[in-house]
C-alpha cells in the first residue's frame, strides 16, 4: 500500500478555530473583556508559542488565574473533523493508501484530537513528535510513519501547512509534498511543494487521483 502521511494541526483539524473557540469560553467564565480574545489568540501563535510561556502571559495579565484547564483541555474539547476532509480520508483508504497522521506536540493533546473526533477509526496510526523524541521536520518522524505502516518511504506523500516542518520534512526523506495553503502565498525560496491546494480535502484527492 501506499504511504500518505497527513499533518494534524491546522490541516486535518482547524486547530486554531477550536482555540479560538477555548479562548472565547475562558474569558467569558472568568469575567474577562471580549476584547482580550485577540491578543490571547495571537500570543498562542497557531500552537507555537511554548505552553510555558503562554500560561506565564496569561497569568501575568490576568492576576493568577487557573489557566489550566482552558489549555489542556479547551481546545482538544472543541476539536472536529470537516465532512469533506472525513470524506477524502474515507476514499483514500478504501483507495489502498495507508494514512498516518504525522504530528508534532504533546502527546496527550494530540491523541486526544484524534481520538476526539474519531480520527482513530479513519487512519492506520500516528506518529507524535513528543512521545518519539523528535520533531517534523527531522528525518527520523517520517521514517517512524513509514516502519508504523509498514511501508517503504519510496512513492509516499506527506501533507501540510506548515512549510518548514511538512514540506521540507518531507523533501528531506523523498517523499512528495502537498502544501495546504489556505489562501496563503508560498514564501520559501530555497525548496517548493510538489503541488499546493487550497484545503485538505482537496490535497488528498489531488495524491490518490496522481
């Protein structure tokens, strides 16, 4: 079979919408201005930001407010897979593909995405940055995928939004790379996805149509 591997954040799931969700939901428990959502969501950086420092900023600003529920578990509580992207995924396994989800984070929010909106009965396994000791874009991830299949790197895809981390991760074990833009212009200079779409769903019918 062959190897598609996916990204979770952002492109499987809208991760920053289910944060944005959290964030809206923490201000209006704790009494907090509306007006803050923005500047919350902005110092979470798309998940980039290191948990450390966004908890140190909340509680800074906010006078020591518990911030620990909101972040380990406001987003993972409000994640969900898209019907087209669901749909897609269904069609490529029952194509032959064998799906891996190929994440970077920690492990107990990224399984609990998965599992929360049933990503877990669609794909074959996932392969969690923190649990391996390394992350995208290191070779060792996308080798991890590929053993956990039970597959050869050689013809495989990889999936995602992130330049730096999807894309030239997958150039540097071979593989073939979809960059879901999101409306976003491709800035990188030095490499280039094979073919970039606008969504997910479209990026993996664009592989296994290929």
């Amino acid at each position: 079979m062959p190897l598609l591997m996916i990204d979770l954040d952002n492109t499987l799931v809208d991760r920053d919408a289910a944060f944005r969700a959290a964030a809206a939901a923490f201000l209006a428990e704790h009494g907090l201005p509306e007006a803050d959502l923005d500047w919350v969501t902005d110092l979470d950086g798309s998940g980039y930001t290191p948990r450390p420092e966004v908890a140190r900023a909340l509680a800074e600003r906010y006078g020591g407010i518990d911030t620990r529920g909101f972040l380990d578990h406001g987003t993972v509580e409000r994640i969900g897979l898209a019907e087209p992207v669901r749909g897609a995924l269904v069609e490529a396994v029952a194509g032959g593909w064998s799906c891996v989800i190929v994440t970077n984070g920690r492990t107990v929010q990224q399984e609990g995405k998965i599992r929360n909106c049933g990503l877990d009965r669609l794909v074959h396994g996932w392969v969690i940055s923190e649990a391996l000791g390394c992350k995208k874009p290191a070779p060792e991830i996308f080798h991890a995928a590929a053993d956990l299949a039970g597959v050869p790197l050689d013809g495989s895809w990889m999936i995602g939004d992130s330049a730096p981390a999807d894309i030239r991760g997958a150039l540097g074990v071979g593989a073939r790379s979809v960059w879901v833009s999101g409306g976003r212009t491709w800035a990188e200079t030095g490499y280039r996805p094979t073919a970039t779409t606008p969504d997910t769903a479209s990026a993996i019918r664009h592989v296994t149509s290929t």
